[in-house]
C-alpha cells in the first residue's frame, strides 16, 4: 500500500504518554500536578481554580489556530501511517458529502495506550478500536495492529487501513443520524444483539462505508498494491463473530452475535469497494445480510 501519497490529516491526538495536557504540546504529569496543588495551597488559592484556568487556557489556544496538545512526533512512522489514513478519509468523505449538500465534520482520532476516558466512559485496550458518538472521536491503541497479526493473523497495511475505516464509518452514520435511530432503539428496550440486529446492521454498514472509502480511496491515489485488498477481506473475515466465538468457546451463538458474520463482514465491504456507492450500504432494509 503506497499510503504516502495520502495528504495528512491534523486531527490525530497522541495520548499515549498520558497526563494532562495543555498547549504547546507539553504535558502536565503527576509531578506537575502535584506542584500545582502545593503551589495554590500556599498561596491559599482553590487548586483546582488553577488547573481549570490552565486547560482554559490550552482551549483558548486551539480555538485560536494554534498547533493542538499532543499531536504525534511526525518521525513517528505509525502515527504517520494512520494520519496519512485518516486525512484521505477526510477527503473521501468530504466530496460524497458535498455531492449530496450536506457538510462533513472530521472527527479526531485519538492514539491511546492501555486505556483511555472518553464521552463513552473508560475503555481499556482490550475493547479494540471504537468510536465514541459522545465525542465524535475514533479511539485507537496501536497494539491492536500488533494483535490484528499474530492473535487474528490478518497483518498488512491495508488491513489496518480498513480498522481505521469502518471506525470512521461509524462517525459518518452519527452524522446521517444513524447512530441516533440504534440508540433510540435501545432506550425503548428493543432487542438489539443476534444474527440480524441492530448491532450487527449497524456493524456490517460501518464495514460497507469502509469498502466504499477504499473505492474512491483507490480511485484518486491508485495506491493499492497486489495483495492489498485480500488484507483488508481477511481482516474482516478474522474479526467475523462466528470465527471469534469458535476461537474463544469452540462453538457458535448466533443469537449473540454484535458484528456479523466473517461471510457478512466480507460481503459488505465488498458491496461498498466495487461501486463506492452509499446508497448500497443501506443493511437495515435488506432481508439478507
């Protein structure tokens, strides 16, 4: 995959070193805070007021232009990988939405380690990749590409291009109100786990809208190598919830399932690669998934 003729986006955030951050990049450690808390002690100010008017100030710098806090070393050649990735999302997404009269707004993708706090609550690496609706930000802890290789044996560049993607996917359904509808759907008690849910129909879109960006992906920067595409079907194909739950449990629940099928999450990435069309995306009117 020759993602380095993919324009970079400016929406990634590098949490992985932890702490609070404020502008400039520069992150407040334990140390820092604890200075902070003595320091408003003997002057006899709240030390929270501090911390509060510090990180007001870290907002006041963004909204003004300036560099974001925490933005990836740019001799980071993973951060750069998925910066590359998510800018040519940005991209894609911008044209289709313009095409239809309607506005795109990037999310922010966020680089974590071990565990990150969200919109969403506190999530752990284990969960994977996710994206949170709260926030409209894509959480990513790199470790899972190193787990995508040797637990799922789906490696490749493209296959990690495809997480990024169906993450994203999942940001273009809370803009077109998509999100909104499952989630209502859960509040007025509706069933929502099984074979033919509205987890699983929400999933297997997400995959659809992933196979239409590498459509048009591919389409503007001709950057797919041979091979590429089958990494992507056969990380879909790994992460299927009939091959999950045969790894971990040595049978199969269809009544449990979240994300389809492997067969399905390979079919509907397909469905969006070959035409690059939304409109076959559509997995909550069709009878067969």
């Amino acid at each position: 995959m020759r993602w380095k003729r993919a324009r970079r986006s400016d929406n990634v955030v590098d949490a992985r070193s932890g702490g609070m951050r404020f502008g400039g990049g520069k992150g407040l450690g334990l140390g820092g805070i604890a200075a902070v808390v003595i320091v408003g002690l003997l002057m006899g100010q709240d030390p929270l007021q501090i911390l509060g008017q510090l990180a007001g100030q870290a907002t006041q710098s963004s909204s003004l232009g300036l560099p974001p806090s925490g933005q990836p070393a740019r001799n980071d050649e993973q951060a750069e990988f998925v910066r590359a990735v998510l800018g040519d999302t940005e991209d894609t997404w911008r044209e289709i939405f313009r095409g239809a009269n309607r506005q795109y707004r990037d999310p922010t993708l966020v680089l974590f380690r071990g565990g990150v706090s969200s919109a969403c609550g506190f999530a752990d690496s284990a969960v994977g990749p996710f994206y949170c609706p709260g926030d409209q930000r894509v959480y990513l802890d790199l470790e899972f590409f190193r787990e995508l290789e040797q637990r799922f044996a789906a490696a490749g560049d493209f296959a990690q291009a495809y997480v990024i993607a169906h993450e994203v996917g999942h940001h273009v359904q809370t803009l077109l109100g998509v999100s909104a509808k499952v989630n209502a759907a859960r509040k007025h008690g509706k069933r929502l786990e099984g074979d033919s849910g509205l987890l699983v129909r929400q999933e297997l879109q997400a995959d659809c809208l992933a196979g239409v960006w590498a459509h048009h992906a591919q389409r503007r920067l001709d950057w797919l190598e041979p091979g590429d595409l089958e990494e992507a079907l056969n990380a879909a194909n790994a992460i299927g919830d009939d091959r999950l739950q045969q790894q971990a449990h040595g049978q199969v629940v269809p009544d449990s399932f979240t994300h389809g099928s492997s067969a399905q999450r390979v079919r509907w990435f397909k469905a969006g690669f070959e035409r690059g069309e939304v409109s076959r995306c559509d997995t909550f009117q069709t009878a067969r998934l």
